[in-house]
C-alpha cells in the first residue's frame, strides 16, 4: 500500500518544466470509448512500480462525468500476488484528452492522452514534464510495427524512448 500512496505524491511532484517542445495531446478523446481495461505494454517506470508485472488500469465512467480508476499489477513474477489502487479521474479541457487523476487527496497529477488508435485500440499517456509514460493497449501484446510506430511519434514529442521499459503480460 505504501508504494500505491507514492505514486499520488510523485504524481503531484512532475510538474517542472518539460524539456523541448510543448507536449501535444490528442485532439479529441472520446471518454465512453476511452472506459474499459488496459493492459501496459511499456512504461517509463516510476518507483511505485517496482516489481510490478502484469500491469492493467479499467476506468469507468461515472454519472457525474468523472472517471473511477483500478490500476492492478502483479508483484515480481505473473503469478505473483495482485495489488491495486482505486482512484478517479476528471478531464480538465473540452477535449477529453488532458485529465487529472487523483489516488489520494489532495494530491493528483497530469494524465495526458499523446497518441490514440482511431479505433481505441491502444493508447498512450504522459505529462507535460515528460517524467512518466505509459503505452496502453486493449490487449495484453501488442503487434511490434504498432510499437515502433508509437515509439518514432514519441521521439517526435521529445521523449526519451531509452528510458522506456517493456512490462511482461500473460499472453
């Protein structure tokens, strides 16, 4: 539980100033489309992470337009004992594409749409700071020309693409 409470406060720290251009989000996120499970495919791991495999976020549309969040992983191994975290979620431009999410009060942190599948089927989400990054997919893998092709858009925005690490999912 005590590393779920750290991404809260590290969520509320990345908000320096981003290295480059202005991070561009998406145009248009469709937030009915947007509900449902997510599996991680990669990520620019952040220290509540550790360990964490098998990782997947389910997001539900609340009545009052708000978003509930479960994140879920996995420690150490894809059998290994499940943890998870509920928070919320609530957009902040017309868009839908830029959001702030929130696990513990009061604080929460920038959760960017930077790349959507015009059919939902994959995302990818950021901060205008950079510090952190997921590559999301409705499936636990996903095809490689996809990843490459989400990766040289990530360069695009300034993203440092080293930093990136693969998160192992059930097949």
């Amino acid at each position: 539980m005590r590393s779920l409470v750290l991404l809260a406060a590290l969520l509320a720290g990345c908000a320096h100033a981003p290295p480059g251009p202005p991070l561009r989000t998406v145009e248009h996120v469709d937030l009915q489309r947007y509900m449902g499970k997510w599996y991680e495919i990669a990520t620019i791991p952040m220290s509540f992470q550790k360990g964490c495999v098998g990782v997947t976020a389910s997001y539900a549309l609340r009545k009052d337009g708000d978003v509930d969040v479960v994140n879920t992983c996995r420690k150490e191994r894809l059998d290994g004992p499940e943890r998870s975290v509920e928070g919320k979620a609530w957009s902040v431009d017309p868009s839908g594409a830029r959001l702030e999410v929130q696990f513990f009060w009061p604080f929460h942190g920038a959760y960017w749409i930077i790349d959507l599948d015009p059919d939902y089927q994959w995302a990818v989400v950021g901060n205008p700071g950079r510090e952190y990054l997921w590559i999301l997919s409705r499936t636990p893998q996903m095809k490689e020309k996809t990843y490459e092709g989400i990766l040289e858009r990530l360069r695009a925005q300034a993203y440092d693409v080293s930093r990136l690490v693969k998160t192992p999912q059930l097949p």
